[in-house]
C-alpha cells in the first residue's frame, strides 16, 4: 500500500481537499486503484450535529456516517464509495481508546497520547485503507489522506505525529507528504515568507515534505519558484505551481503539466505494482474523459440560471454538494451555470417600513423572476420556510422547472395544500409542533428518535421504488426507465400519509415511494415543464463525469432540452465506470 499524506499550512480552508481528490484522480489514470481517508482534528464523533453555517454541509455515505464535506470531493472525483470510517476525528478515536481501557485491554498500562493514542490512529490507517472502495472489488493500491485543519494547531498534534512515525511504520518508498501552502501576491509582489515558515513548522514536528503545492492567484515567477525551493530544502520540480485556473475541475490537469504524477510515481515506486492491460486503459480513458469535460466547460456560452433558495446562503460550503451537482449537470447541458444565490427570509414580506428589508425584499423577488429555474435543498428549522413556500408556489404558477430537495419536497408539498386544497393553515410538524393534527402535512417519521440528535435520522442508502402506471413520468424517464433507484436519505420528517390520496387526486403525485410503499420518496406535478422534489438527497450521489438524475433534470428542464436529455437518458442507463 502506497500512501500520499497532503497537508495545509499558513491559513485553513486552502484547497487541500481540491488537491488531493485531483492527485488521486490523476494516480487513477495510470490504472491504480485509489482510496481516500480525511482526518479531522475535532472532538466531535462525527459531523451530524454541526451547523452548516459552522462547518459547511454534512456529507452523508451509503452507510449513513455524516462525515466532513471532503469525503464528498473525493466520491465526486474518484468515483468510489467510502464508509464512515474513511473520516476519522479526534472524538472517535479518543472513544476507541477510552473504550479499550475500560476493557483492560491496555494491561494496566497508564494511558497516554504516546504511544496509545497515536498507536490508534496509524492502526485505523492501516486498516481503513485497505477497504475495497471500487467497483472492482479489490484492495486499494494508493490511499490519499488529507489532514484536516493547518499544521501547527494544537488540535492536530496527535495525528502529526502518528504520521510522523507512520512514514518509518510502512517504509520511506510507501509514504509521500504534499504540503499546500499559501503565496499572497502583495502590491504586485509574489511573498514566499509564510511558505518558508509553515514548511520550517513542519520539518520541526519531523515532517518532510516531498513537494509543496503552492497556492496563488497567478502563475509563479520562476524566481519565487527557485526561492521557496532553496529555503524550503527541495527541488525546483518539487514546488507546485497551483494557480486559479478557470474551474477546479482543470485543476488535475494543472498538476498533469508539472509532472505531479511522473514525479509521485518515481518516489513511490509505482511502477513496482502490477496492472493489466485493461487497467491501464481504463485509466487512459478517464483521462480523456477528463479532458474532454474541461473542454466542454472552456467552450460553454450559453449560461442556465438557477435561483438556489436556501437558509444559509451566508456561508456557500453549506451546500456544496448541491452546488457541484449542479455543476456537473451543467457541464453535461453544455450550459455555462449561474447560481442566483437567495436567502429564503429576504422573499417573505414585512409590515414593518424597514428600508434594508425592502431592498432585500425587492432584490431576491428579482434574482427569482429572471431565473430559468428554482432549487430548494435542504435545512431544518422554520426559519426562511415561508420564503421558500413563495418561492415554490412562484415556480408552480408559472411553469418554472422546480426540484426541491428533502425539506424542499416537504415545502412543494405545504404549498400545495395551502393554494390547491385550500387548507392555508397547512404547515410542519417541525416548524409549529403545536398545530391541529388535520394542518400537519409534514410529521415525525415514527421511528425517530426525538430526544437525541446525533444520527437518529433516516440515514444513509436506501431504494425508492416508482409506482406502477408511472412510465411517462420525466424524473423517472430521465432515470432511464428504472423501476427503482437507491438514493441516499437524511431526515427525520415525512408527508403525513392520510393526506397523499388528496394530493395525487388534485395532480401532485408521488411517483415513488419506500419499500413499504407508504412513505413518499418522489413527487411530480402533473402538467408542468419540470415541477420534482425528492425526500433523498440526490446531490451526494452525483459525480464529476456522471452527474444526480433529478439535477441534471432541472438543468435541463431550465435550458429548454429536457427532451433531448430524456432521450440520452434512455439511451445510456448505466453509470460511467472510472
């Protein structure tokens, strides 16, 4: 097992996760498989009581772990399927050991950061990344692992050093360290200062870095180049150049042009690990799979607008994962994609003359008129819910494709009942539990459990089924005709099941639904151009080259080529095999 550490310095959020899913993307081009493990240096077991606006999204894996948003950017890009496991936190490995000590498993020993608690951590390591991640099968020969968080935080410490003695545990020709850094560009000036000093940080905790990726707004000078190389102790051909380029997705074959690969390879000796000839040109075609999208991004003018109306549009990672589905379905529309961002609260009306509020008020009811379509994803909590019941019943009335997601399909749904039945009282059991039972479109799922938050949802992989006499229904045309798909959930609420007989008889029909047939995974309103919500959510399934069904169906619906779309859909129904 090879393994490729990728490290951050000098300031947080620098694009470690971008790099390192791109070097595993580029490592599975030479035919190897390829894993992926994110460490987390939080006390937290896991993501799911994070606030969005805290952390960014929670990523949700077949398994149901709510992990880091990271472990997205590497399903999206290697298109491989990780476990709970492949996120590993200060909390759960803290448990691991507590938990071994109560047993008597440490024999009486004093237990302490060295050698328990590091001991922990390479074990993990060791162990999680030789899960088979692919649709081979087959043990990983490479594992990515990105280290949460800037080196020199006292919250990463532990894991410094477990990886400081992992590199002598697997062998200096298995263990490869990239170190991403920071070179601000200040009055014209390219400034190697905060990368000498994060590199001199990291060498003094034992870590050597084999090449440092080198973060900036613009192309290196060959002079800072030759500058960080000599003070940072490396080769001229081990400083990255990772400038911005045009989108993230042109950031694998940025590396490509350095050599990243050719020079990984030769310090791992991958040329030591066996692959067939059919292995070899899988990994040719993904390559040209590769570049071929880039191009498709590069020559794309005519621009799809999408009004993303949500409740924490303050901090963007909040949906990330809708975000790259959405781009991902616009670069297989040939479409350039604009998201409208609109703070649902900023569409509900005030009585008070607050002139900030008007302007608010009169910008996001415009962003919502000019769009070409609505998204409503997911969130919890009644704040900005009303905003986003206008917004769903602006998309309604006008023929505007809609695709609610999760809360999203819960809102369509209260909409309905309040414009089309007539109920205006209609509402959440989540956002007024003390409403009459008859006004709860939405209630408790019945297994949930409400007292605590941490993974008690409906989580993880699970089919929905479509009813029978659906066929000519576009979400379920666009997945090819299927008779059922497995989506990945996170929720505690459900549309209230005496209700549904109602809705469909009045044209809002759910077209699929659970195993038990009784809960609603799927609706879709009858003669509308694109008017879908899901319970699931369909953003963590979508990847880079085979982009989420019902995404690609709003941008489709949005450009004006859902047909052409359908008829694609119905032509390829398998998934892309990278």
């Amino acid at each position: 097992m090879k393994y490729v550490v990728v490290s951050g310095g000098v300031i947080s959020g620098i694009g470690k996760g971008v790099l390192a899913s791109s070097t595993g993307m580029l490592l599975k081009t030479l035919g190897l498989k390829v894993t992926s493990i994110k460490i987390d240096p939080y006390m937290n077991l896991d993501a799911g009581t994070m606030s969005p606006l805290e952390h960014g999204e929670c990523f949700v894996l077949n398994d149901g772990g709510e992990t880091d948003l990271d472990l997205g950017n590497y399903e999206r890009y290697l298109n491989v399927t990780l476990t709970r496991d492949h996120n590993i936190t200060t909390g759960k490995v803290y448990s691991h050991v507590i938990a071994k000590e109560r047993k008597g498993d440490y024999l009486g020993k004093t237990v302490q950061v060295v050698p328990h608690l590091t001991n922990e951590i390479q074990e993990w390591i060791e162990r999680v990344s030789r899960i088979p991640v692919d649709n081979t099968g087959l043990e990983p020969d490479v594992c990515i692992i990105e280290l949460g968080g800037t080196v020199g935080d006292i919250e990463s410490a532990p894991f410094v050093e477990a990886l400081r003695q992992f590199q002598f545990r697997v062998g200096r020709e298995n263990f490869a360290l990239i170190h991403v850094s920071l070179v601000p560009v200040i009055h014209g000036e390219q400034k190697t200062k905060p990368t000498q000093a994060a590199i001199k940080d990291l060498r003094s905790l034992g870590l050597t870095p084999d090449m440092i990726a080198c973060r900036c707004t613009e192309k290196l000078d060959t002079p800072t180049i030759e500058k960080i190389a000599m003070f940072c102790h490396v080769g001229p051909e081990q400083v990255v150049n990772v400038h911005d380029v045009n989108s993230t997705y042109h950031v694998p074959l940025l590396l490509l042009e350095q050599n990243m690969i050719h020079n990984l390879a030769e310090r791992l000796h991958l040329s030591t690990i066996e692959l067939s000839s059919e292995d070899k040109q899988r990994g040719q075609d993904l390559l040209q799979r590769w570049k071929d999208l880039t191009v498709n991004i590069d020559e794309s003018f005519e621009t799809v607008k999408i009004a993303l109306v949500g409740k924490y549009t303050n901090l963007k990672d909040s949906y990330l994962s809708v975000i790259k589905a959405l781009e991902h379905s616009a670069m297989r529309c040939k479409r350039k994609l604009e998201i409208v961002w609109v703070e649902a609260s900023d569409l509900e009306p005030e009585t008070s003359e607050n002139a900030e509020h008007k302007s608010k008020f009169h910008h996001a009811w415009n962003c919502i008129s000019v769009a070409d379509g609505i998204l409503v994803p997911g969130g919890f909590g009644n704040r900005g819910t009303e905003g986003m019941v206008l917004a769903a019943k602006w998309a309604r009335e006008n023929n505007i494709p809609y695709l609610g997601v999760c809360l999203g399909l819960q809102i369509a749904t209260i909409e309905f009942v309040r414009n089309v039945l007539g109920n205006k009282n209609a509402t959440s059991a989540e956002f007024f539990p003390e409403a009459e039972e008859e006004d709860q479109v939405v209630v408790y799922m019945p297994e949930i459990d409400k007292e605590h938050m941490g993974g008690t949802m409906r989580l993880g992989l699970r089919p929905t089924i479509f009813e029978p006499n659906t066929e000519a229904s576009k979400i379920r045309k666009l997945y090819g005709g299927a008779t059922q798909v497995e989506e990945r959930h996170r929720h505690r609420y459900e549309i209230n099941p005496k209700l549904v007989k109602s809705l469909e008889e009045n044209g809002l029909k759910f077209v699929g639904r659970d195993e038990s047939g009784q809960r609603c995974e799927i609706l879709e309103l009858d003669n509308h151009p694109f008017f879908v919500a899901t319970q699931y959510h369909p953003e963590y399934m979508s990847k880079v080259l085979d982009p989420s069904t019902p995404f690609l169906g709003l941008v489709a619906a949005s450009a004006g080529i859902l047909n052409e779309t359908i008829a694609a859909s119905a032509a390829n129904t398998g998934k892309a095999d990278f």
